[in-house]
C-alpha cells in the first residue's frame, strides 16, 4: 500500500481528492455533517476491526509477506511498463488535452483538404 501511494500519479490523485472533499466539506454546513457522521463511523469500524484481525494477521503473517513481496514486484514492473504512473494527474490531464487537440486539428485539416 505504501509503495502504491508513493506512485506520483497516485499520490497526486489522493491528494485531488482530499482537496475537493476538504472543500466540499468547509462550502456545504449539511454536506459537512453527513461526512463527519461517516469518518466516525469509519474509525470506529476500523478499531473494531483491527482488534479483531490483528491475532489472524499475526498467524499468517508469512502468507502476507510473501504476498506482499509479489505485489511489490509486480507494481515495481507495473512503473516501468506504465510510465504514466510516475506523473501528477494534473500532466496528464494536460497532455491529454494536447493530444486530443492535435489529434482533431489534423482531422480537420486532412478533411478540409
């Protein structure tokens, strides 16, 4: 999980997200309710919960850690063959638009000609 946060077109993404939702929040006094509602729901769900699933995870701690070490590969492989994972989202966004733009003023102009 970690290592998956640390991808800059995640990380940038998590944090888009968190703006707009912290936004959202300080504009909109009933929206701001509701999610407060919600985030104490959230933490007391996951105290519970990790109460609960710590003596498991203890067990099967080798289990994890195998899978960890594969999914770590496999996400270290993942940042070399998408090199768009190693960008901010607001770039992307950018050359996207670029592109499509282009993209479409020569199909106007291989129409028009």
């Amino acid at each position: 999980v970690n290592q998956m946060g640390s991808l800059t077109f995640v990380s940038s993404a998590c944090d888009m997200v968190s703006t707009a939702y912290a936004s959202t929040k300080e504009s909109h006094p009933y929206i701001r309710s509701v999610c407060d509602a919600a985030e104490k729901g959230v933490k007391s769900m996951t105290e519970a919960t990790a109460s609960c699933v710590q003596p498991l995870l203890t067990t099967l701690e080798p289990q994890v850690a195998a899978a960890n070490e594969y999914a770590s590969k496999g996400l270290d492989k993942l940042g070399e063959k998408v090199p768009l994972l190693q960008k901010p989202v607001d770039q992307v966004i950018s050359e996207t638009k670029e592109l499509v733009s282009s993209t479409v003023a020569e199909a106007k102009d291989a129409v028009s000609s």
